[in-house]
C-alpha cells in the first residue's frame, strides 16, 4: 500500500535531479518533518505536508515545480498501483491516476 512518506520522498528525489542539493535544503525546511539521513521521513507524513513541500519548491520554481511533483507521482504509480487510494493534492496528481481512480470507481 502506497504511504505519503513514499510520494514526499519521491517528489525530493524528483526535484534532485533538476535542482540538486537545493531540492534536499528545502525539504528539510518543512517545520513538520523529519528526515533521516536518506531523505526519508522519520514519522508518518500526510497530504498537507506534500501540499507544503510543493510550496517550498514553488518558491524557487513557480509553476514548472507542479510538473515535477506531477511526474515524480507518475513514476510511483508506475511501480506502486495503490497510490490511486491517497487523497493527494489534485494539481500533482497525473491522468493516468485520475483515470485510474475513476475506473475503480465504476
């Protein structure tokens, strides 16, 4: 089953590879997380703090930062199908899991 920690860690290993270590600095900057020395959540993470995430990274990156969450999304569902169940902030969430979520719904 998908978690949220996942998505933030993939979101950060996302915006790693355009910003580099900037992309790690501004994950540790939302006030709510911890991270280990991976860049993996210490504790449970919830959809208002993806939500704060992406606005650390939009800081810096305006709107091309929902692209990258969106496509760092993407790349989960690929290999974690379950990601669908997470009530993540719309605007990253990609078609191919709205389509998804609407398929199950049926």
């Amino acid at each position: 089953m998908a978690t949220y920690a996942q998505v933030y860690r993939r979101i950060v290993e996302k915006f790693s590879e355009s910003i580099g270590e900037v992309a790690e600095t501004q994950a540790k900057t939302v006030s709510s997380v911890e991270l280990d020395d991976d860049l993996n959540p210490k504790d449970e993470i919830t959809k208002e703090e993806i939500e704060k995430l992406i606005e650390q990274y939009e800081v810096l990156m305006k709107q091309g930062a929902i692209g990258i969450a969106r496509e760092a999304v993407r790349e989960e569902f690929k290999e974690d199908k379950t990601i669908k169940d997470l009530k993540l902030p719309d605007e990253i969430v990609p078609k191919e899991v709205k389509a998804d979520q609407f398929a199950s719904a049926l």
